[in-house]
C-alpha cells in the first residue's frame, strides 16, 4: 500500500487517541458531562473502515463515535466543542457526545438507543436504490447490539432488496459488564448475517490494514450491486464502557448527582482507572498502533522521529479544538427552539 | 429497623424480601446479575438466588419484556428492570398490547402479576435520548398501574406491594434519587400503593407533585414558609390510579392548586390532574389551578439549557409566589 496512505492512516488513529485521552481529562475537568464512552483500543477500525470510503458515502453510527466523526473528516475543533454543548459544536450543543451530526459530511449522526443504527442505514440505503446512485452507506453497532430486534429485521430486509449498506460489528466482546458469550448464543457475529445471505467476513481489528482491505472489497461488492455486505472486527476497549464505568458499572449520573451527599461517589470518582501506559500496552500485544508503525518500519516508510513529529503536531491540534471549545459561546434557548422547530418553515403556528 | 437509607438500598432490600418468600419471583434485565444492576438495586442476589432468578438479559427489550408477560401468566412474579425509561420505548408493546389487555382479553381468566421497573427522568447532561419522563405515554393506557416513589419508605413499600400485586405495574424511579437518603422503617405497615401522601400541611396553597419533583415541591414550600407563605405539598406516589380523595381535600381547603412536574406539559401528567381537579373542585378555587412542566421541547445536551427546561426549586416557589400574591412580583 502506498506511504501516503499509510501516513494518512497512522496519523488518524493518533489523533484519535490523543483526541479520547484528551476528552477523558477534559470530563475529569468538569467539562464534558453527561455519559462519555471513549474508542482506545478500537482506533483500527473507524480508521480502516472509514479511509475506505467515498466522500458520497454515508456513515450511521452509536453513542461511541468521536472518533468515527474525526476520520470522517468532521473537524476536531467542532467534535469538541459539541463534548463541551457549545453553540460551534457540531450539533450545535444540543446532542452532545452520543448524537454528532455533520450533514455536509453525511455523517448521519451518532444515536444512543442501541440498534437504532440498522433502520436509519436502511432507510438511506433504500433512497440510493431507489434513485441507482453509486452510493453505499456504512453502518456501525456493537457486539451487544446484535440482539436487538432490529437487527434480525433490517438485515433481513436490506438483502430482501439489495441494499448498499455495510454493516460494521465493532466487536470488542463487551455489553457493558456482560460478556459475549453471557449475552450471545452464537458469539461468531459475522454467522448471524449468513442467515439472511449475506456475505460476511470476520476480520483482525487489531490490523487497520487487514480491516481497511477487507472493507475495500465490500464496498467494491455493493457498488457492483451485490447488495448488503458485513464485516465482524474484533476488537478490545481498552477502558470502561464509559467514564462512569470504573470496571463495574457505575452510571455517571450517580457520580454527578450525589457528590454532595454521599461519600460513596468520592470512591467512585478515584476508582476511575487509569490509562494503560504504552508499556502496558505493548505487554498486552494488542495495541493497533503499535502494529501500525511497526508494519510501516519494517517497511522502512517511517522513522521513530517521525512518529513524534505527528504526535507533537497531534497535541497541538488537540489543544487548539480545546480551546476553540472554551472559546465557544454557549447556545441559548432561541437556538433549541430554532432546532425543534427549523423544519416548520414560514407555517405559523398559534 | 430505622436509619437513614438511600432510596437504591431499600428496592434492593425490598426485592431480597420478596425473593426469598416467594420462589416465584425472578428478575431479568441488562446488567442486573454479575454487575448488581446499573444502579445497584439488584446488588448481590445473584450470588443469592443464582442466574435462573436474576437474570442478565442480551439487550431486546421487546423480547425479554414479552418473556416476563408469558412467565406471569402462568403464575411466576417476575420483576423486569429496563436499564432506564428510555428503552422501555422498545418494550412497549410487550407493556401495552400485552400486559395491560391479556387479563381483559381473556375475560379475567390470566392474573399479571408483573412489575417493570426504570430508572429515568432529567439527570445530568445525558441529553435527548437519555432524559425522557413517559409518565404521559403509560398514564393513559387502562390496565396498567403506576407507581412513583420518591422516598426510601415508599420505594420499600411499594416495590413490595407492587411485586405481590396480581396487576401490572410500571415502577418508575428516578435516576436522581437512588442515593438520596431518608428513615426506613420495614416495620411500619404500608398504606395502600396508590394513596397521596401529604409530605407538608399547609393552609394557603396545594402543590401537588410526585417523585423528584415533589422532593424540590418541599423545598420551595420551606422556602415560602420563610416568606409566611403556608404550602401543602402532596406527592402523589401512584399515577395511575390516582387518590382524588387526598387532592381534593387538600384543595378545598387551600382554594389554591399549583401542580408541578417534570415532564413535558403538554397532554401531561400535569394537564390530567388539573382537568379532574377543576372538574371536581371548581367551586372552592381562588384562582385558576396552574402547572409547572417541563418545556415541550427534547432535552438539550448543554446543561445550563438542561436546568431551564424543568422546574427547580426557585421556579416552583417563583409560580406559588406568582399565585398567592399576583402583581406584587414581577
Ligand atoms: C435499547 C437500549 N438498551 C440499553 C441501552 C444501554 N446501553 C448502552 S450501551 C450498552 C451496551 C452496548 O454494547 P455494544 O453494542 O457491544 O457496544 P459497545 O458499547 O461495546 O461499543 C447498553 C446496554 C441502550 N443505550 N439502548
Ligand atoms: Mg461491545
């Protein structure tokens, strides 16, 4: 593969580390709330998957999608500014870090009910059959999520009818506390599709560049007019299921509400688990990143050096969306009234 | 026994009551075994009573909500927990269609003795999805009972009484007062589910309100107090069906009805119980019976529009205020 491309790819699951560990302290701050769940450790796949599409494509996607937006090309200063509810954040602070939208990016928005994604992606999906355009729509959800009626139902009817939908597991074995195979009969995701004859393919998450091949196909499949495609990448969160997940769930409305009256959320706050650090990481032979660079070594594209010029360039990026966040007004309640009511047009109501 | 108990202690003290007098009962949900349950309520019973009675369900509402309908009929008490209120909107018709007409349906032969818990209301920035109060979509579906405790004594009673009660019941809590703390006393006989509870006596005006609401209702009347305004508060503890009685007592004697909630006004909970009171009170109101509600309008994610788009304490006392003393504020 070409070096560019592999640059590309290295400095987007950077930035994507270094934007979550950055949202991570930023919620420690005080300055996101409300729930936060953070992508280390599954930065290989928004990266492969998303490095595969077309700017005509679509992406659906869950309440853990930070970094899905920022590969997508959604600025981190807006993907910011939307953790911190200000007026510039990419849904105008309304949706916070569970519902990033960026229409101009199709960029469909990020929802929080688990396995809402699979009908939306249809139903675009339906809209690009209907009118044949070259189009394909990318669809991600978790392991956890495919019990959800929805599922059976939507894939069900995007091969009934061919639609240009890749549906993306992201498995990383984990519905919060339960275990995959507490909470799925059949742990092998990528099986489940076969039912509804529809080609799937279980691949390495942990290998942005097996994950990125593998979606290259399929989107080649479904542009061709084969219909759905699916993928299962396996995957591992390196941390909690959210902020408010120490490693027994814990909701962070619990840590909020009840600081004042019970010491039990100060063992809560400190229970929070720390960043594996990088030696940790490499211990555990699973960090993407790692594998990434050391390809791109070996390969003799990349010196150490050239890593920490990225990564400087990162950090400064990270702080500039941080402070473009501060900076940022917040939105006042003329502008949540223009966001209910901006499909009403001239009609005037009362 | 008699201390102070936060409110996710007393469910949970009342569901180890219930299951170990009674094999029939189980509870299912996301998260309620291994974990102990997103808000601690099922905390150690699955070490207890083992996973055939606590149960930790894949995530399908519909499906496992519809499990716990077909086990009641056949005599078992589950007792479901939705992780919040929010995805109860997927197990709606499990809820509805199900529950709430399988005993009509059948002419009275099946009993449904099932309770769904949630957890939901406005907690800390967790934005539209997340925050949602559906009191108005259940209130108006006949066969189904609704329960909202806002102290630990009721969340004991009534989770109690709810889980030996043959009707289905939707147990409502609040995700803001699982750590709140009050007197729990598992001695003291319960009075009937659905009875109101007069939390504060007062002459000058009746605040009528139920679960966290009606916890901000009393400090607003403490704060009025100081101003020599005598409020009632009244929290209601059940939705559906509602104690009349209690209310309208209390109104003929205030002449005065400020009903405050959390939820959206329009179509309300709010908008029920000022329709029925006027109808039955008309008479002996000063002045028009007011609501207090939620903004028609999703929750926003920014938190200081989060905060204006319900009721707190100083918009309570700032609408009682308004009513007993019209003109002088502005
Ligand atoms: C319908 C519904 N039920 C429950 C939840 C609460 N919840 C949020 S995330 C989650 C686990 C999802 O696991 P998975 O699909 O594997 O995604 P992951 O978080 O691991 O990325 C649950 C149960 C929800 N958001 N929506
Ligand atoms: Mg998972």
């Amino acid at each position: 593969m070409k070096r560019d491309t592999l640059l590309s790819m290295l400095h987007d699951m950077l930035l994507a580390r270094a934007f979550e560990e950055r949202a991570a302290q930023e919620y420690t701050k005080g300055n996101i709330a409300g729930f936060l769940h953070l992508y280390p450790g599954e930065e290989a796949v928004a990266v492969g998957v998303l490095h595969g599409a077309e700017p005509n494509d679509y992406i659906v996607s869950t309440y853990r999608e930070h970094v899905h937006a920022l590969v997508r090309g959604v600025p981190a200063e807006k993907v910011m500014a939307e953790l911190f509810g200000r007026r510039d954040g990419c849904s105008g602070g309304m949706g916070g870090s569970m519902h990033l939208f960026d229409h101009e990016r199709r960029f469909m928005g990020g929802y929080g009910i688990v396995g809402e994604t699979y009908p939306v992606a249809i139903g675009i999906g339906y809209s690009i059959a209907m009118q044949e355009l070259p189009e394909a729509v990318i669809c991600f959800f978790g392991d956890g999520a495919v019990n959800q009626g929805t599922f059976h139902e939507s894939l069900n009817m995007a091969a009934l009818w061919k639609l240009p939908v890749l549906f993306v597991c992201e498995n990383n074995r984990y519905q919060i506390g339960t275990e995959i195979h507490r909470h799925s009969a059949v742990t092998e995701v990528y099986k489940r599709a076969c039912g509804y004859r529809i080609p799937s393919e279980k691949v390495n998450g942990m290998d942005v560049l097996a994950v990125h091949q593998a979606t290259l196909s399929a989107l080649q499949r479904i542009r061709e007019g084969t219909g759905p495609q699916f993928l299962e990448v396996e995957t591992y969160r390196f941390r909690g299921h959210s902020m408010s997940d120490p490693g027994s769930y814990r909701p962070n409305v619990e840590v909020q509400a009840f600081k004042d009256e019970d010491p039990v959320t100060v063992v809560l706050e400190e229970s929070i688990p720390n960043y594996p650090t990088e030696s940790q990481l490499d211990a555990l032979g699973r960090d993407n990143i790692a594998h990434l660079t050391g390809h791109m070594r070996r390969e003799g594209y990349l010196e150490m050096e050239d890593v920490a010029h990225m990564k400087d360039e990162i950090a400064r990026l990270v702080d500039s969306a941080v402070n473009f966040a501060l900076n940022s007004p917040e939105p006042d309640m003329q502008d949540a009234w223009q966001a209910l009511n901006c499909n009403r047009g001239q009609e005037v109501v009362i | 026994m008699s201390e102070e108990t936060p409110v996710w202690k007393a469910l949970n003290l009342a569901m180890d009551a219930e299951m170990s007098d009674d094999d029939s009962v189980f509870t299912l949900g996301e998260d309620v075994g291994l974990y102990g349950g997103s808000y601690r309520v099922t905390q150690d019973l699955y070490a207890r009573y083992g996973e055939w009675r606590v149960r930790d369900t894949p995530i399908s509402e519909g499906s496992f909500t519809g499990l716990a309908v077909g086990a009641a009929m056949v005599g078992m008490r589950p007792v479901v927990e939705i992780m919040t209120v929010n995805f109860a909107l997927l197990a709606l018709d499990a809820i509805i269609n199900m529950a709430a007409k399988i005993p009509f349906m059948s002419g009275g032969q099946f009993p449904m003795p099932l309770v769904v818990r949630m957890p939901g209301g406005v907690a800390k920035q967790l934005a539209a999805q997340h925050s949602q109060r559906l009191e108005h979509t259940l209130m108006n579906v006949p066969g189904l009972r609704i329960a909202v405790p806002a102290t630990p004594q009721d969340a004991w009673w009534q989770l109690r009484q709810a889980i030996r009660s043959d009707e289905p019941i939707v147990f409502l809590e609040h995700e803001l007062l699982y750590f709140s703390k009050g007197t729990l006393d598992t001695k003291l006989p319960p009075p009937p589910m659905h009875r109101a509870t007069v939390r504060r006596p007062g002459n000058d005006l009746t605040i009528i309100s139920y679960s966290h609401m009606a916890k901000l209702s009393l400090k607003a009347a403490e704060r009025l107090s100081a101003e020599g305004m005598d409020i009632e508060v009244i929290d209601l503890r059940s939705l559906r069906p509602i104690d009349w009685d209690s209310c309208a007592a209390s109104v003929e004697k205030t002449h005065h009805l400020l009903v405050v909630e959390e939820d959206c006004g329009f179509a309300g909970a709010g908008a029920e119980i000022v329709a029925t009171l006027t109808e039955r009170c008309f008479h002996f109101l000063d002045a028009p019976a007011q609501r207090l509600a939620g903004l028609d309008m999703p929750t926003p994610y920014n938190g200081t529009l989060e905060t204006a788009s319900i009721p707190t304490t100083a918009s309570i006392a700032d609408a009682a205020r308004q009513m007993l003393l019209p003109g002088e504020i502005s």
